[in-house]
C-alpha cells in the first residue's frame, strides 16, 4: 500500500511539475496537495519516535517522525491537523519535483524565475512577485551571502475567506550549494489581509533594490570575460581606491605598523580576515592601497571569491580555453606576461595557483592571485604591479 501511495505522490508531483510551466508559482493547493499526500503515507506507518515525548512538541507543532519525512502536527494525535513537513531524504520529492541533493539552480529551474541574473542586495534577491491584491499574492525568494545561496523559499499567502488569507510556503535549506532539507510551514496558518499586503510591500522593496548581483558562472569558458576594471571589489569596498579610514568602518578593528621603503612609508593594516598595505609618502601620508591578502574565511574578494571556495568553482568564474596545457600549465586566455593575461598553475595534491593580470590606469598593471591547497582556496592576493 506504501509503495502505491509513494507511486501516486511521484505522479501528483509530476502533475504539478508540469501545471507549473504555465505561470510556475507555487500555489496553496499545489502546497497542501503535496503535503498532505505525506500524511497519508504516514496513516500507515508507525513513527520512530513517541509523538507523546515532551521533546516532540515546538513551535511548528508536535512532531511525528518517520524515515520518510518529519511532520508536524496539531496534536499527539496522527490525523490531526497538518501544520508542516520536512524532508531530508533525497529519494522524497518536494513541491514542483524537487528534492534533496539539487543544486540551487536546479531548484530555481522548477519554479517561475523572473530574475534569472538574481539581481539583488548582497543578502536577498526576488525570483518572482505576483501581487493580484484581494486575489492573493505569490513570490519566491533567496537568501545569501554574496555568491552562496544559504535558503531558497516560495510563498503562498491566498485568500481564505472572511478576510483572511493564508501564510503558507516551502523554504529549500542549502549547504556549500546542495539542498539538505525542504521544509512547509504555515499549512494551517491564517493572516489578515493588511498583514498579507505588508508582506508583499516587503518583497517589492527588497525587489527594488539591485545593488549586487552574482559572478557569473559558465563550463564554457568562452563566454566568461577576461578579469578587469569591474572586478575590483571586495566586500562592497573597492581597490584601489579604498582609503584607511573606509577599509575600518568596513572591516572593523585592525593593528598597523609601518615599514620603511625608500624615501616612503609602507603602511600595512592587519584585519581578522585579510591585510592592506598602503604606500605612503615621506610623512607617512597620502595613502595608496597597493595590496590586498585575504587568508580569513567569510570575506569576499573579486567576483565573490572566498577562502574555501573548491577550484572547480572559482575557475567557472573567469575566462578559459583559450590556451594549451603541458600537464602543469594551462593558459586560460591571453599570452602569459602580456597584459591581459590568465594562466593556471598545477603542482599536484590540490595544490595550484590561478593567476589574472589587467592593465592599470596608470600604466601598470593589477594582479590577481588565488592560491589552492587540498582543492580549495587558502589564499587570495590582489597587488599594483608596475
């Protein structure tokens, strides 16, 4: 009988899946539809755990855990209400046919996407908004940090009757890019339609803001562009322009010291996550920022690279396949020496280094360096070089 309810679950989802390519929003019925066809696979399975522990009980409702799915419910009671649902299992599906062990583009592919370019501040970006006012409203959302998504999630908040409206959604929980967990909330909630409408006034306004948007990332190198003069930021500051004073109200609290060079100073600003190092004149004034090292995780250097990020990642970032490769050498683009250039050097075990050269206002040029070790980024390096 199991088998014949997870078999019917596939085929709803299907439907769903494909009603979706219409408008591709999540709707409440599409929600409840797929939720509850969980709660009927749990009517004929006895949870693991004893729903009647007072560590079952939460704020999302008293659970009911199975190997299948977790769900929440009003009471101790297996048919009571359904408040929500989470799913860890990559062999479940979700809303939409999703599942765990997607990639966040993945998900976003079964859903309506407005935004494919996921313009929006460095922490949200709306994938859809559909304000039909008294008709409901409808929108899908992300939340991250710069380049990494940490949550996708989808809202339906339709009409009830009686002025009230539902506050319901599935929220896709990612780490380091994988979905590990779909979660339903709300399957029982009920707002009022003020309460409905200063949501969708909060959406629009994270959808008015456009002041981030990701690197953007290809297999195909040839449709990437060269490392240049738009790739200069790290951490919403930007080099070299980037003065002692800016660089503390950004980065916080810092030790200095300075270092004879030449007839000048060099000033050198350690950080928690990175250090700066400023040329300064014979007075120690007039600082330029000719360096940048980044060694702390958490801090984003140009196009969203971070410490820990894996290489397969960083180098789908920038331009490549242009040149050859000899076996420890790859020219990503460019002639090596000759501004602008890209090359990539391998030394085995993880271990490389990629490394990006543009020409400078000045004359110079500015480099990039993004060490690897065990496969992943422990070093970023960003210098004036004349």
């Amino acid at each position: 009988m199991r088998k014949l309810v997870m078999l019917l679950l596939i085929l709803l989802g299907l439907c769903l899946c494909a009603g979706a390519q219409g408008e591709g929003i999540l709707t409440l019925d599409e929600l409840l539809g797929w939720a509850e066809s969980y709660q009927d696979i749990a009517q004929g399975a006895a949870p693991l755990n004893n729903p009647a522990d007072r560590d079952a009980a939460s704020e999302e409702g008293v659970a009911f855990v199975y190997d299948f799915a977790t769900l929440y419910l009003d009471s101790t009671e297996a048919k009571s209400g359904l408040r929500g649902l989470v799913i860890v299992d990559p062999a479940q599906y979700g809303p939409h046919m999703t599942r765990c062990g997607m990639t966040a583009e993945e998900v976003m592919a079964c859903f309506r996407n407005d935004n494919a370019a996921l313009i929006g501040s460095h922490g949200q970006a709306i994938l859809y908004l559909v304000d039909r006012e008294a008709d409901g409203v409808w929108w899908g959302q992300l939340n991250r940090d710069g380049q990494r998504i940490d949550e996708i999630f989808y809202c339906a908040l339709a009409p009830l009757g009686d002025g009230l409206y539902s506050d319901a959604g599935v929220a896709y929980t990612l780490t380091d890019g994988v979905v590990t967990a779909i979660r339903a909330w709300g399957l029982d909630a009920s707002i009022e339609g003020h309460q409905a409408q200063a949501s969708a006034q909060q959406a629009a306004l994270i959808l008015a803001d456009e002041s981030w948007r990701p690197a953007p990332v290809s297999l195909n190198g040839l449709e990437l562009t060269a490392f240049g003069a738009g790739d200069l930021s790290f951490s919403g500051l930007h080099f070299p322009d980037t003065s002692p004073e800016q660089a503390a109200g950004v980065l916080g609290s810092y030790t200095e010291n300075y270092m004879e060079d030449g007839d000048n100073y060099l000033r050198v600003m350690t950080f928690a996550k990175c250090e700066l190092t400023y040329v300064c004149d014979s007075r120690k004034r007039n600082p330029v920022l000719t360096m940048l090292q980044i060694t702390g995780a958490g801090l984003e250097g140009p196009r969203a690279v971070r410490i820990g990020d894996e290489m397969n990642s960083v180098i789908t970032r920038f331009r490549f396949g242009e040149g050859e490769y000899n076996g420890t050498t790859e020219v990503l683009y460019g002639i090596t020496g000759e501004v602008p250039f890209g090359v990539a050097e391998y030394s085995g075990k993880g271990a490389a280094v990629l490394r990006y050269a543009m020409a400078a206002e000045d004359g110079g040029s500015i480099v990039l360096v993004i060490s690897f070790a065990g496969g992943a980024v422990d070093e970023i390096l960003l210098y004036q070089a004349q």
